[in-house]
C-alpha cells in the first residue's frame, strides 16, 4: 500500500507533508484486519487528484466481512462509493 500511495516508508513522519501523513495512517488503518473501520475524514488535507485514489485504497484493501464508516464533510467525493448515507 505504501508504494502504491507514494509514500517512503524509510521517511521519518516528521519531514512528511500533511496529505503523506495521512496516506501513513491510511495504511495502518488498512493493513488491519478489522470488523469495523471508523475513518474521519481520511481524503482532508490531500489535493483533489489523490483523493479517488485514497478511496479505492479504502475499498480494495478493508475486510469485506467488516464495515468502513467514514466521517467527512466532502460528500461529493465519497457519495459514489457509499453504501448508506447519515447525515
């Protein structure tokens, strides 16, 4: 995941941008094997074009017997991928 998200794992968390870091704790995340996933606002602070991409690494890599909740407040970029909505 690291590499296909473009990030160094060698990097020290301290030089990463803020969109880096949150591919990092993306990838912590992810590499879990959980029943449930709660993700606020996983696609803040990363620029537009990587924004899909960090959505289909949400959805390629979660246990598909668990559930993915994310916390957002950029609807229009994750409403195409949502199963059920709350607002």
């Amino acid at each position: 995941m690291c590499r296909s998200l473009g990030v160094d794992p060698g990097d020290r968390l301290k030089s990463m941008s803020k969109g880096t870091k949150e591919k990092v704790q993306l990838v912590l995340v992810m590499a879990r094997n959980a029943r449930l996933y709660l993700l606020d606002e996983p696609i803040a602070g990363v620029d537009p074009a990587a924004r899909d991409f960090i959505l289909r690494t949400i959805l390629t890599n979660y246990n598909e017997e668990g559930t993915v909740l994310i916390s957002t407040h950029l609807i229009s970029d994750v409403e195409k991928v949502l199963d059920e909505a709350i607002s």
